[in-house]
C-alpha cells in the first residue's frame, strides 16, 4: 500500500498513537514511527517499532526518504507550533521539513492552549501550506477540563490519512504499466543468457508513480530489489512472458514505461535438461526476439503515452536513441550510457537524456528514485 511517516509527539495521547499505528499496518501500509523524545516519556519508541513490524536496526535517515503521506498524532501545541515555523530540532520536524506530499496533523492538548490566537494561527499557517488537521475532538482532557482539545479517535485518524490517499497524487485515476529488470533467455535446464539489469530504474519509476497517486502493474524480470508497497506485480522472467504481458495490460494504460532491458536475442532452440560439461564447445544459436516498444508503438491507444529506455554507449548511442524515438512511434525516449561504470546498470545512480517531440534535457547524475521523479514530471507534461 503505502508508506507512512507516523510522527509522535510528547502528550498524554501518546498512547492513543498506539492504536493508530496498529491499523495503518493491519491496512497493509508501510509505517515508519518517528518518536520524539518527548513522546518516549509516554510510550517508548520500541512499542511503536515492535506495533509497525520494523526490523531492530534500519538506516538512520529513514525519515528523510520518500513516503506518501506525513501524519503526526498526537501533534502538540509545541510541535504544531514548530510545523508552522520550520524548526528542525528533533526526528519529526526533521522528517516535516524533506517531506514533500501530503501531510495529516492530529492536534491533542488542553482547550485553552488550542483557543490561544498563537496556536489557532499556528494551524491556519499549516492549513495555508495544504496540510490537514483531524481534530482536536470536544470532551474531557487527561487534566479533566471540558472543551475542545482531544486528539480525534484512532479510527477516524486513520480514515482520513486513507482518504488522502486516496485522493491526492496528479496521477490519480491514471493506469500506469511499467517494465523493469532484465530478462533471461534459457539455454538449457540451468543456464541463460541475460544482463546487468537490476530493475532499480524501473522499480523507483514504479514506487514514484504510485506516491502521484496512479494505479500501477509492474512487469517485473528477475529483478535484483523488491517490489514496491501498493504496486501489482506481475513476475515476467523472458522476453516472451514479458512480451505477452506487456502487449494484453498495455491496451488499459494510459502510460506505459518500458525501462526493462529486454534481451534481443534467445537461443533458437533451448534444451529440456542441463548438458554436462565436457572438453567439446558448444555453439549456441540466437535468434531475434520481437521488439515489444515498436509493437506497443504499432497498437498503441489514443491518448496514451509511451516511454522508452535505449541502454546504449556515447554519442553513437543517443544518436540510435534519436532515430527510434520516431522509428518506433513513442512520445518519450529516455537514453542513458551504460559504458559509464558509475551510473546505469548495477549502479543507485543514473544520468539520463530526455528526448521527445519538443527537443532534449539531460538529467544530470543522481539518485535513481530522483532521476525517476524527472522522468515522471516530464510524463505528467505530455499527459497535458
């Protein structure tokens, strides 16, 4: 599904955030705590690890990688106020700051800190910037004082950070079908002929589509990393299971991104069982397999837009990517040099050139799930 950054501040309904974590993860979402110290006063950071079925040791700048939504429950009048002015002082307000999405704020405090005109302008500056608040609820506080100012019930929470889901994203409502990995092409029982590719690319195209809000399938072949939360994969190990997959789920999408590297060649004929080794070589026939894009190209919908990747190596190579860019009738064609050892294949890092009908833009050398937001944008632009 998807990933949540569930931020945890220092109040009594700490424990409350305990219930809302629970039904993230039984909804299926991704959930990353992020617990200041403050909160720990209440409920430790390991009940939440330990509820959102983290593993014990994980990259200490989780919260700074990309999720789909922000929601701080409970969010006091101290946090509520350093979301409004842009501190950075703990796990949470750091994660606030690099998150870029959709947030969700739950406030929970005494009635007479959340009347005060410093907090109430404090939550219209976050309803300025889009963010929503859920609550505070009417009733009786921890302190026993009446009014407004209890965080909203766990499950009421949880249905508006899925309605946020639901409905943010410029790709929303749109289909996605993406290709990623390499395909491996068997020569006998056992052995294949295949690539570098390890489906980085495609997988962080397929992650970045999904987080805009598109349903998306992802033709996975043999890919070297996981598939992300909240996509349909479908396993397509050769070019001939890629190729049926892509040609029966490419006339329902509105985009289709072909970022796996599809072998162009098989063995014309592969054995049933492994030959054993022995002191004669062996020659290996190859035969043409078809080439998907310019068949998707040839039946392509109205409407739709087709992206395609050309692996290739220096000038000679974006040149070829120039000529198939018409030859085989896409509107997007994404070149990157595989004879450079720091990006492409094998490699978190990728540079790429942007090619279509309106000219050429080179992505400079970056993350894979960065270069993947730059592709997508450029997707989003020929969509209108």
């Amino acid at each position: 599904m998807a990933r949540i950054l569930l931020g945890v501040s220092g109040g009594i309904a700490a424990y409350k955030a305990c219930e809302v974590c629970r039904l993230l993860v039984k909804a299926g979402h991704d959930v990353v705590p992020l617990v200041t110290p403050g909160a720990e006063r209440f409920v430790t950071a390991e009940t939440f690890r330990a509820l959102a079925r983290r593993p014990p040791a994980e990259d200490i700048y989780l919260h700074l990688t990309r999720a789909d939504l922000l929601l701080v429950a409970p969010c006091t009048a101290n946090t509520l106020a350093k979301l409004a002015h842009g501190l950075a002082d703990n796990v949470l307000t750091e994660a606030a700051l690099a998150h870029r999405g959709p947030a969700l704020v739950a406030p929970a405090m005494n009635p007479r800190m959340w009347s005060h005109p410093a907090t109430r302008a404090n939550a219209e500056t976050l309803r300025s910037r889009g963010i929503t608040l859920v609550g505070p609820d009417e009733g009786e506080t921890a302190e026993g004082e009446l009014g407004v100012g209890r965080m909203a019930e766990p499950e009421d929470i949880v249905a508006a950070a899925e309605d946020l889901l639901a409905g943010t994203g410029p790709l929303r409502g749109k289909s996605v079908l993406i290709s990623a990995g390499g395909t491996q092409e068997p020569i006998d029982a056992v052995r294949f002929v295949g690539n570098r590719s390890s489906g980085r690319m495609g997988v962080a195209l397929a992650a970045e589509a999904r987080r805009r809000g598109a349903r998306v399938t992802l033709l996975g072949a043999n890919l070297a990393v996981e598939a992300p939360l909240g996509v349909e994969l479908v396993k397509t190990p050769t070019a001939s299971e890629l190729e049926t997959e892509a040609l029966a789920r490419g006339v329902e999408a509105d985009v289709v991104i072909m970022a796996a590297a599809v072998a162009d060649y098989r063995p014309a004929e592969a054995l049933a069982t492994k030959r054993p080794k022995d002191r004669s070589g062996w020659t290996v026939q190859l035969e043409p397999t078809t080439d998907v894009l310019a068949t998707l190209g040839e039946r392509r919908v109205p409407g739709q837009i087709l992206v395609g990747f050309a692996a290739d190596q220096g000038e000679r190579g974006l040149e070829r990517a120039r000529e198939k860019l018409t030859g085989k009738k896409v509107d997007l064609f994404v070149f990157n040099d595989v004879g450079r050892t720091d990006i492409g294949f094998e490699s978190t890092d990728n540079e790429v050139t942007l090619l279509d009908g309106s000219g050429e833009r080179t992505i400079a050398k970056a993350p894979k799930d960065e270069i993947a937001a730059a592709i997508l944008d450029q997707v989003e632009r020929l969509l209108g």
